[in-house]
C-alpha cells in the first residue's frame, strides 16, 4: 500500500511540473529542479527497495524486469514518470 502512495505521488508530482512548465505556470529553473528532485528520489527509493542486490543487477532489473516492482501499475508508473521527468529536464535545458 505504500509503495503504491509514492508511485502515484511521483506520477502526480511529475505531471503537474510538466503541465505548469508548458502552460507558463513554472519558471524554467524551477521546472528543472523539482522534475529532477523527484526522478532523483522516485529512483534512490527504487534502489533501496533492492538493497540486497549488487549496484548493476538493481539498475538492470528497475528497467528490463517489471515484475521486480511487484505490480504492473508500479513499473508503468515508475517508466512514465521517468519518460516524462527526462521530457520536462531535457525541454528545460533549452530555456537555461
């Protein structure tokens, strides 16, 4: 049950940042930070939830294994917020 609260409060966080940026609610700068705040902790916690696994396996198995996150929906949540979070850090660039 926790896990799901933080995959669908990455999920929210992330697409709120990148409806704010585009519709010019958020600054660019601002839109950086918190869209990498969030890949940044959404991904240390995907980490710690394998603490048992060496550093390579933990990375392979967070992309190429949905099955590792338990449900579908976290895998689908944890790839679309970091598709998103990548979208909204790689357009912000190009205002800095």
């Amino acid at each position: 049950m926790r896990s799901t609260f933080w995959n669908i409060a990455a999920v929210a966080a992330i697409a709120l940042t990148a409806a704010g940026f585009e519709f010019g609610f958020i600054a660019a700068r601002d839109a950086f930070f918190i869209a990498f705040a969030v890949l940044a902790v959404y991904t240390g916690g995907q980490l710690v939830a394998r603490e048992n696994q060496p550093l390579g396996e933990a990375v392979s198995s967070m992309f190429t294994r949905p099955r590792s996150h338990g449900a579908r929906f976290n895998y689908l949540a944890f790839m679309g917020s970091g598709v998103v979070g990548m979208l909204v850090v790689a357009h912000t660039l190009t205002y800095l």
